[in-house]
C-alpha cells in the first residue's frame, strides 16, 4: 500500500483567547485530506468570508488546487489513484466556485535597524518576528542571565541560600567593565550580588559566583556550557561568566529567549529581581546603581531582563513584557546606541502586543480530520485537537490566515489512543507557520482475518484497475 503525502489548507475560524503551549512534532511524509471528507490528494486554499466567525468546522471560501505529481509514476495503482482524486478534485472545486474569497488585508509588519532579532509570544509559543536568531553571536552582558540561571539553580538545590555570602578574589576585584566596586575584604551575599549582577552588570560579582560555586571561573563557564546544552541552548558557549568578550563566548538569539523563558517560568520567585530599577551595593557606585534596561517604568509592563553592549555587538536588548495576562520576550542586538536601543525595545513591545490579540484555533476533542488505517480493526481514526489550541492573529487583516493539515496516509496500525498523528499547521503572512500536534481520539489495532482480506482486496482490486487501464491506452 502507497502512502501518499499531500498538503490540504484551510481557513479556521477564531474565538476565544486563552494560552498553549504545544509542542512540536516532525513527519517524514505528509498527506492531508479536506475538511469536507472529501478523499482528494491536493492543496487547498480556502480562506474564510469571516474569520472571527466560530463554528465546529471549517469556514469554506474559495478552493485553489496546487496539487503536486504523484512521485510513484511507475506504481500503476498510485495512477489510477491520482485520477480519480483528480476528478474529485476538479467536482469539488466547481461545487464551491460560488463563494466568493474575502480580500487580503493589510498584515502585521515589523521593521527593525537590529542586525538579529526575535519576538515570541510567551502563552502561546509563538514566534512572531525573528531575524538571524539562530546564528551564535557575542552576547555580551546578556550572556550573564546564564550566570542567573545557574545561581537560582543552586538556590533552589538547597546548595546556598540568599544568606549565604561569598569571598572577593583579587581576579574579581580586577573587573574591568561594570562593577559594583568589590575588594578582598568584602563579604558580598548571594542576594546583594544577584542585585549586582541584575541591576549593575557586575562583572566583579560574576566572577565572585562562579569562584563561589564551581572554583574557578573558567571551570564555572564549562558547567555554564553543559548545564545549557541540558536545558536547550543548542547555539551557546560560554567561555566566562561574565560576557567578557572571548572568541569561544556565543549565544543565539533564540537561545537568549529560551533562556528567559526558563528564567521565568522555574524560577517565578526570583524573577521580580529582574524588574529593579536601582541599587547601589555599600554606596559605592552612585553613577552605576541605575538599571540600564530602558523600558523598566515606562508604563508598557517591561519587567526584565538583561542589556548587553561591547564595540563588536553593538548596543542589544532581551527583554519581556506583560499587559492583560499576556507576555511577550524579545532580544535584538547590533544597535548603534543607547538611544536607538531604547527605541527599539519600545517599539517590539508595542508591536507585539498591541497588533496581535489570542484567538481559539481549536478546542480540545475538535475532529480537524479523517485519516484512513492501513490493515487496522479500525478503518479510519479522528485527528483530533489534544488541548485547546490558541495562537495570537494580526489584530487587521485575519481573513488571509490559512491552515492545513500535514499526516500519513493511511496510518500503519497498531495506532494508541491519544497518539500523535497529524499535525495542523496555521500559516500567517509575514510570520513563521505555527504547527499544532493532532492525536487519535481512537485505538487501532493490528487487524485480524477480515480487515487484511478487505485491505489486499482492495489493493488487488486498484492494481486490476491500473493494467485494464494500460492495456486501453
């Protein structure tokens, strides 16, 4: 039995807002079917006369059919298939030729002056804007949220506690960059270095954590480096603790808001550090007590996280925000200035938030497909949505949002309740396609006597059909 991959796409319908955060899943092969039941191996573009309108199924519109050439031309049977959904195809197209598709409005749009950058929305998983964001890059002082991570780590692990206070090094001492103006006869605790750390970049305070915690610096930056590639920061090597610029020393983007994401979410207790806009460790530093995160206090709910500036990287950002329970993390780097980092954190944080709003794509136990067994007790199972299934839409132009479902046909039995099988991929212009996982709302399994002599008389029945079909031609 051929399966053969197709791609089917759609316009869903909105609703609700409200926070996913499904993962995602990879396939060899896809093959989708219409929402409409109708076996056919095609693309279809349909594209919703309403797309705030929510109803149990799809929204039909106009249908535009790319199909692709079977790749099995010598496979008689796969021939006489094609035909036929060719023929499906063409009927099914005619019979919607009366709806009218709703204009292309207007998509959200964002310009930046950033070399990279990246905006994600934090309920929903999605990536709204990225720029470069997977290619390593000097990360400079942003580098230190890793340093953070590792020192909550050790908080929560019960190695330390906020109390626990630390020995100055002369190396510490001998920081250049930002500091907080440490000596040897300082007896700093974890809580003054993380505001340290946080508030005034302290380079000092950095090195002081990683000799407190792993002995040496450069021995705290390999745990650094494994640690990150444990919690998924693939792109990132860390040479030192405090983003010192060093050849070996990089993060992506993505990574910086991976990082922040972790930050934020296993650490909820110390995240508030994160929003502090002043402090000065023994009145030493009056000039360098200031948070040079620009957005903090500007009223568009920035509470974090890290600045980053050296002549190679320029002037960058990874940052977060919150307004009506929603968040957004965004990093950007390779600005020219002070000033034009200022502007462009704001204007992340006003796009991102203010041109997309949270839509229901699916509820939980919604059937999105059909999808045929091949040799199964079951025939065919439902592909349907495991969780309610949210996503943010472009506040303007929602009516050109297209979907379409991406699987094998037919599934291989045994096939588990609750499974992954398919996937249902939304597609907005402008940003990167959003997958969400379809599971089995039934069990399968390997089929007895019947449903194998059902399956080969099927296939023997398409193969006869196919050499009657070479002998006519």
């Amino acid at each position: 039995m051929t399966r053969t991959p197709a791609s089917s796409s759609t316009s869903l319908p909105c609703g609700t807002a409200g926070p996913d955060c499904a993962g995602l899943l990879v396939f060899r092969q896809t093959h989708a079917e219409s929402a409409s039941k109708v076996n056919i191996c095609s693309t279809r573009i349909v594209r919703a006369r309403n797309a705030n309108d929510r109803d149990s199924g799809f929204a039909l519109g106009q249908i535009e059919d790319t199909r692709p050439r079977n790749r099995r031309a010598n496979s008689r049977a796969t021939e006489i298939h094609t035909l036929f959904r060719k023929v499906a195809a063409l009927s099914f197209v005619l019979a919607m030729s009366a709806f009218v598709a709703a204009p292309i409005s207007a998509q959200p749009t964002f310009e930046t002056p950033a070399r990279a950058a990246l905006i994600y929305d934090f309920e929903t998983d999605t990536v709204l804007f990225e720029r470069d964001a997977d290619t390593p890059k000097p990360p400079a002082s942003m580098s230190k949220l890793m340093t953070l991570y590792m020192v909550f780590e050790a908080l929560k692990e019960g190695h330390i506690d906020l109390d626990t206070t630390f020995t100055v090094s002369t190396k510490a001492r001998n920081m250049g960059g930002s500091t907080m103006f440490l000596d040897e006869t300082d007896r700093p605790t974890t809580e003054e270095l993380i505001k340290g750390i946080v508030v005034q970049s302290g380079n000092d305070a950095c090195v002081v954590v990683a000799e407190g915690l792993a002995g040496t610096e450069e021995a705290f930056a390999q745990r650094m480096t494994l640690r990150g590639r444990e919690i998924g920061l693939q792109d990132s090597t860390f040479a030192n603790a405090s983003g010192w610029p060093h050849p070996r020393h990089r993060m992506s983007l993505r990574d910086l808001v991976r990082l922040a994401a972790l930050l934020i979410t296993e650490f909820p207790e110390h995240y508030g550090y994160f929003a502090m806009e002043e402090y000065d460790y023994d009145g030493r530093s009056p000039a360098n007590r200031f948070n040079r995160n620009p957005v903090l206090g500007t009223g568009l709910g920035a509470d974090g996280l890290k600045t980053g500036h050296t002549e190679e990287t320029g002037y960058s950002l990874v940052g977060s925000a919150v307004h009506d329970e929603r968040r957004l993390i965004f990093a950007f780097t390779g600005l020219e200035s002070a000033a034009a980092r200022r502007r462009e954190a704001e204007a992340m944080i006003v796009w991102g938030l203010r041109q997309f709003t949270i839509k229901e794509v699916a509820s939980k136990g919604d059937v999105i497909a059909e999808i045929p067994v091949w040799m199964g007790s079951q025939s065919s199972i439902n592909a349907v949505a495991g969780d309610d299934l949210r996503m943010p839409f472009p506040t303007v132009g929602q009516d050109s949002v297209t979907t379409r479902i991406e699987h094998l046909s037919p599934l291989d039995a045994p096939i588990a309740e609750g499974a992954p099988v398919a996937e249902l991929v939304v597609s907005i212009p402008g940003i990167p396609d959003r997958r969400f996982p379809l599971v089995s709302d039934r069990e399968s399994t390997r089929g007895g006597f019947v449903p194998r002599v059902r399956a080969a008389s099927t296939l023997l029945f398409d193969m006869a059909i196919g050499q009657v079909r070479s002998l006519m031609e």
